[in-house]
C-alpha cells in the first residue's frame, strides 16, 4: 500500500502597523493550494501597543484555526524613516511571538527575494505579484485586497524555497524548469 503525499501547511505573513496580510497554503506533495487569505486591519487603532496586542492575538487566532506547520513572514526592508522601520519590526516581532508560542518553525524572506520567487523579478510591482498569484492558485480578488495577497506571497515563497521541485536535481535548463513548474509560466495569448 502506497503512503499518502506529506501534507504541510504554510502561515505567510506580511507584517504592517495599518494593514497586515497573511495567506495560508497547503502543500500536498509538490503542490501548493489556496487555503486562506486575509488582512488584519489595523487602522482602527491608535495605540501602537494596541495594534501589536491585536497583531498577536489574531496571528494566534489563524494558527488556531488552520494549524500550519510552519510561519513564513517578511523581513522589514531597510528605509529612510527610523521609525517606520521601528514599528515595522515590532509589528514583525508580535506575529513572530504568536508562532513561538506555538512552537511554530520560523522562515523569514526578505521583499526582493519573495518578489522574486513568485514573478521571477525581484523589483515586481504588488499588482504584478497578486496576478500571478491569481494565475497559479487560480483565484480572483479585487484590487481594494491587494494587502491580503502579499502573505500569501511570503507563504508561497517558502513553499518554493522548501519544496522537491525546487530542490531537485536538473539539467538546469529553462525546458526543464518549465516542464517542472508549469503553474509558473504566463503563456502569452
């Protein structure tokens, strides 16, 4: 009797003080799937410290909910504005504890590298990113949720980071690439 494919599930995380996206993929065997995608909106909220308590206890919420296996979340890019960036990493710091908590395996890919891994460019714009998103988990969404599509982004990041396909051996052409990743290619009309 053959054994059934190894299932995993992928929390990604695009960590925000306003808006926070997340996307849930299950991997069954070299195949990522669509399970869930979101924001948590924070914009309701003054308080800073508010905002992480509320980062945590929805991030908590989610892993309840879907119980994934491993947390992917974006690593803050370096800007102009020490603040921002301050904030920008506690808010990453509150969803990061919400997965120690849970005992949950921590992945971090930084914005170029995620970009890079979904549309092949690593200066991809957000909407080039959800359209192809869209194309290889074959779902719609509007573009007031482009925020939701940036976790889902990170989460399918590391399924490509960490899957067979990517990690096996090849001739190293693009023919081969393409014969393994077909859900990767945009074919022109």
């Amino acid at each position: 009797m053959k054994t059934p494919p190894k299932e995993r599930i992928i929390l990604g995380i695009d960590p925000g003080t306003t808006i926070t996206g997340y996307g849930v993929v299950k991997a069954v065997a070299n195949t990522p799937q669509l399970v869930a995608i979101g924001v948590i909106d924070l914009s309701k909220f003054g308080d800073h410290y508010i905002k992480l308590k509320h980062i945590y206890e929805r991030v908590t919420g989610i892993i309840e909910e879907y119980h994934p296996d491993e947390l992917a979340i974006e690593s803050p890019f370096y800007g102009k504005n020490v603040q921002s960036m301050l904030k920008l990493g506690r808010a990453q710091g509150a969803a990061i504890a919400a997965a120690l908590s849970r005992s949950m395996p921590i992945f971090e890919y930084a914005p170029r590298k995620i970009k890079m891994s979904i549309t092949g460019m690593g200066a991809a714009s957000k909407e080039q990113v959800a359209a192809m998103l869209m194309n290889i988990l074959k779902f719609k969404i509007t573009s007031a949720k482009l925020d939701a599509t940036d976790g889902l982004a990170v989460a399918l990041c590391h399924f490509y980071q960490t899957s067979a396909a990517v990690k096996g051996k090849g001739s190293g052409t693009w023919k081969d690439f393409i014969d393994k990743n077909p859900a990767r290619v945009k074919k022109k009309l």
